[in-house]
C-alpha cells in the first residue's frame, strides 16, 4: 500500500441537463487526471440538479439503466483512475429513490456503493425551505471501502451534521471520510468549512469534500469551497467558487501521528443514556424554640 497517492475534489454547478452536467465534470477530470490525480471526487448530484427536489422522482433512472453511471464508468476506465461519484439519483425496484454515492476503480468496476442516511428537511428562514425526504428514502447502513491507498468512509451532504456516524466509520478502520455535497449557501457560509475540519479532527481521518457551487435557480444557491483536510484538522486546498478542481498529496503517514498525538479513538467510554438529574432534598434545619 502507497504512502503517497494524489486526490482531487472536482467542483461544478449541475442542471437538469444531464449530458452536459457529466460533460463538465469529466472535463476537470481529465484535467484533475493530466495533474497526477489518482482518486477523483465529484460533487453529490454532479450529473443533474433539480431547482425543485420532488423533480427527482420524475426521472425514471435504475442503477442498470442510468446513462451517467455508464458513462462515468467508462470515464474511470479511460482515465484508469478511481472515481468517487458523489451521488446519483437511482430509482429503486419498488419505485422509490436512493441518494446513492458509488466508488469506481480504473477499471471502472463498482467497488462500493452507499446510499445516503440523513435527509435535509430544514427550513432555514426567508422562504428558504428543503424536504428531500418527500422524494428519497433513506439509507440504513454505513459504508466502509477498500482502496489502494487505505479504507474509504463514504457519506453524504447532511450526513456532516451527524459525528457519530464519522466516528463509526473510523472505528471500523477508515483513514479517509468522503464528504461530497451540494451544500447550500446558506448554512455553508456559517456551517461548511468548520463541520469538514471537525470530523477529521475527532476521527484522525483525512476528509474528502467536493462540492457544487453557483445559483441553481429559483433561489437555490450551493456553496462551493471544496475542501481537502488533514487528520490535524488544517485544510490543504479550497476551491473557492466557481468551477475547477483542488489537488492534494495525501501523506497516509499523517493518518497515524495525528492518532498517536490525540488518541481519542482508543479513549471512548460506553455511557448509559442521559438522565434527568433530580435535584436533592434540602436538608432538615434543626427548629430552635
């Protein structure tokens, strides 16, 4: 196993066009390629972005019918590069909709799949409002992958608001947690950068987190800034806005000293659940007559 590997994190601004959306995204990927990349990761919902999220389940796209999957897969195996496909939406036997992340080798091979378990249903002031659970169905299990490089956690968007999941993740043996989105501006701006480094910092993981950016209509903004963290928390490369990729050398070495320095992995205790603390009775005072 590679000490040194490079990663890029692509960031793009999707639209229902679904041809062109792949089409920009495999563009800086082959750039990201030329660059030395040797696992490149692509925003959530990087093939097509609905203004409106109910739009998703117009779009009658199975895991083995779905063009971009193929396409991507053929993109991998042109690159001979592993992909990391931030998220499709894939429609299931019985009609309804996963989130669904995917992990290519360069043989454009599905080594894993992870469907995403948190969904935004928040309501963020100004009219500014998202249900995705109107339209996609949850996940019910953490996803753990084996790379050339070391293990890969794969998560998605929301999923960042929710530790334990990147501390079980860690736990079962990741040294990378992929954190793909389509982040809205709105809680990027006050949440993005510090959940990313918060999650490497508790988990000793470097964290993975391309990202969408740019006005999707209709008042739906993503945020940008890609990001690549180290376990210590520092970041190694910000996108900024607009469209591009971020390039990092990933020095597994670093997995090691930040969890020898701070191993709070190895210090977890098991706790019994909160429970209401009943205030003391005052004791008796001696009456004096």
């Amino acid at each position: 196993m590679a000490d040194t590997f490079k990663v890029a994190c692509v960031q793009s601004s999707a639209t229902p066009d679904m041809d062109a959306s792949v089409a920009q995204c495999a563009d800086l990927a082959r750039k990201a390629r030329n660059d030395g990349a040797d696992l490149i990761c692509l925003p959530e919902y990087f093939a097509s972005l609905e203004v409106i999220d109910s739009l998703l389940i117009s779009q009658p796209f199975p895991e083995d019918q779905h063009r971009a999957l193929d396409q991507c897969r053929d993109l991998a195996r042109e690159l001979g590069a592993w992909l990391l496909l931030g998220s499709l939406a894939i429609r299931e036997a019985d009609g309804k909709v996963a989130n669904r992340s995917f992990l290519l080798n360069g043989a454009g091979e599905i080594t894993a799949r992870y469907d995403k378990i948190h969904l935004f249903d928040v309501d963020l002031g100004g009219g500014e409002s998202y249900r995705e659970s109107a339209t996609i169905r949850p996940g019910d299990r953490a996803v753990l992958a084996d790379t050339p490089w070391g293990r890969l956690g794969m998560t998605i968007c929301y999923d960042i608001r929710f530790p334990h999941l990147y501390h079980d993740l860690a736990q079962a043996g990741a040294d990378f947690l992929a954190s793909p989105a389509a982040f809205t501006r709105t809680t990027g701006q006050a949440h993005w950068e510090v959940l990313q480094r918060a999650r490497a910092i508790e988990t000793g993981c470097f964290v993975f987190a391309p990202s969408q950016y740019g006005d999707h209509g209709l008042g739906r903004e993503s945020h940008g800034h890609s990001l690549i963290v180290d376990p210590w928390g520092r970041v190694l490369a910000d996108a900024g806005e607009g469209p591009g990729f971020v390039l990092a050398e990933i020095d597994t070495t670093a997995i090691a000293e930040a969890r020898r320095k701070i191993p709070a992995l190895q210090h977890v205790r098991p706790l019994a659940k909160p429970e209401l603390s009943e205030p003391e009775e005052s004791p008796t005072k001696l009456q004096i007559a």
